[in-house]
C-alpha cells in the first residue's frame, strides 16, 4: 500500500482585503516540512488557496495525498463546484465570472498531478496541525506586517 503524504493548510487575512497569509504543514513517513507565504493586499480565500497550491506544487513527485484544509471555499470548491464551473467556461451558476479563477485554476492543475483526497475540519478547534498551519499563516503576515509592505 502507497504511504500518503499528508497536508494540513490554512489562510488568513486582517481585513478582507488586507494583509493576509498561508501556512502548510506537510508531512511524510514521520518527517515534516512547514511553507508558508503573505501578501500586502489581499483575501482570506485567496491565501486559503495558496496554501494548497503551495503544498501540492512543493511535492518532486506524483503521490496520494491526504489534504486537510479549515476551508469549506477550498474544499467545496476543488469537489463540487469545480467540474461545473469548467463546463461553464469558468462562469458560476448565476452566469457571472468565477472569483479567483486563476487560483483555481492552478490549484486544479497542482491537484491533477496527485491523487488528492480532500478533508475538511473545523478551524481553531484543537486540531493540532490545523492549529499549526495557522500559526504559519500569523506569523508570515507578522513578518509581512513588520517589514512595512502592508497597503
């Protein structure tokens, strides 16, 4: 049986738009690695899809991944609405542009070089490496904050 890799992300945002940030915490045969990014203007759900960008684009091969993400945006998104927003020409339900196209759009490309299986838990309620990914997250907007690129 394949070992998966597990990922754990998450993304935040001081104000919506603001300063937002990404951590993930992937993780493998016991060993870890933590990524994590800020940009000065920017959204909660664009950082929560960089994160799993990032992770996914950080893997040197194919493999079956385990992604546990906070974001029922990411997660509902990448399973479900995903397929329908193609077939649309990347338009929702309503007819009108999907938002972050380009992010999904990499995100779909990232995803199809793994075998992803996506996971959803509850944010900020003890999840170790949620809490973590988090954590990541905070601390790349503080350092963004702190090197005065904030808008």
């Amino acid at each position: 049986m394949t070992e998966a890799v597990e990922i754990f992300t998450d993304g935040g945002c001081r104000g919506n738009p603001g300063v937002g940030g990404w951590g993930a915490v992937l993780r493998y045969r016991g060993k870890e690695k933590e990524l994590q990014g800020a940009e000065a203007e920017t959204t909660n759900n664009r950082m929560e899809l960089l994160a799993a960008i990032a992770a996914l684009d950080a893997l040197t091969r194919s493999c079956v991944v385990q992604l546990t993400t906070d974001s029922q945006y990411v997660k509902k998104g990448i399973t479900e609405w995903l397929p329908q927003w193609k077939r649309r020409d990347w338009r929702n339900a309503a007819g009108k542009p999907v938002k972050n196209q380009d992010l999904w759009q990499r995100l779909d490309e990232a995803a199809q070089r793994h075998e992803v299986h996506w996971h959803w838990v509850k944010g900020h309620a003890g999840h170790p490496e949620n809490e973590r990914a988090d954590e990541l997250a905070n601390a790349a907007m503080d350092a963004l904050t702190a090197q005065g690129q904030t808008a």
